[in-house]
C-alpha cells in the first residue's frame, strides 16, 4: 500500500488534520488522490483537487458528512415544567439540568446531550440508579421508543435529584 493509499486508512482527527496540511504543501499530491478516491467508488470531479486538503480528504474518505455531526455534549440549561408530575425545575446553576429532580423522569429530546435534535420526545423513565466510584447514575428508557440512555444524577444543585427515590431505584435492581 503506497502512502496515498494509507492516507485513505486514518482515523484519528488529528491524524487526518496533519494529513491535509501535508496535502496542502504538496498540491501535485491532490490530483493523484482524487484519482484514487474514484477508484474505490468516490466520485469528487476534477474541481476537488482545488479545495484545502483537510476537506479533500475527508471528502475522499467519504467522512464529509460525518465531521459535520456534533458528538461532544452541549451545556444547556434551562428551567421546565416536568411531564411527569407536573412541577417547575428550576435552572441547574453549576451543571445544566436535564432531568426532574422530584420524579427523576425525563423527555427524549437529545441524541447528544443539549442538541435538541431528536425527533422521538417520548418520556424517559428511570428504570435502575447505580453508584459508580460515588456518583450516582440513572439508566433511562424511553417509554415511545425504547431508547436506552445513562444520566448522572444532580445531587450538589438546588434541588438536589431525590436521594430517596434514586436509593428506591438501586434496590429495584433485580
């Protein structure tokens, strides 16, 4: 495998960064993986060899589309009324807060926490609570989708998540 070829084969962001800046200061390169890529079934056209070298090969590596979508959670708090039982959550203050601190119920309106971008907004219940190394963590399914998610709870924000009912979880735990 020729070093164009293994350009094709990283992974790492950093990896692809360093790549496209060895592209860029070596443009006679661009052209030649181009022609690759359409080897392998990616058809750019002959402009593609004019972009930066980071977005051609991403581009080459049909990752495009991928680095355009968020994976790091995004910090938002806001205050809500809970689905559930109905009473006002305040703002979290230190963290963002995504759940009731009464019920410990939740909506399904996040793929990655804070993005809003999911189309189901079901109810998420807290079905098991778990202490990991001292933190609690609830375990949530999404009554209309069956989604599975992990959250840990809020114990230092005022109000505090209910350790009672987050003690009732853990011993529900068959």
């Amino acid at each position: 495998m020729d070093e164009l070829e293994r350009l094709l084969e990283l992974q790492g962001r950093g990896e692809i960064k360093r790549a496209g800046e060895w592209l860029d200061q070596n443009p006679a390169q661009k052209p030649v993986l181009v022609a690759l890529a359409a080897k392998k079934g990616v058809d750019l056209g002959e402009e593609a060899a004019e972009l930066p070298g980071k977005k051609l090969l991403r581009l080459c590596m049909n990752r495009e589309d991928g680095a355009r979508v968020r994976k790091n959670p995004i910090a938002r708090d806001e205050a809500f009324t809970c689905s559930h039982c109905g009473r006002d959550v305040p703002l979290g203050g230190k963290r963002p807060r995504d759940h009731c601190p009464f019920c410990l119920h939740s909506l399904h309106v996040d793929e990655v926490p804070g993005d809003r971008a999911s189309g189901c907004g079901g109810l998420l219940l807290p079905v098991t609570a778990t202490l990991e190394a001292g933190v609690w963590m609830i375990q949530y399914r999404c009554r209309a989708c069956g989604a599975q998610r992990r959250n840990r709870a809020l114990e230092d924000l005022h109000p505090p998540d209910d350790p009672a009912l987050l003690r009732r979880l853990a011993a529900s735990v068959v």
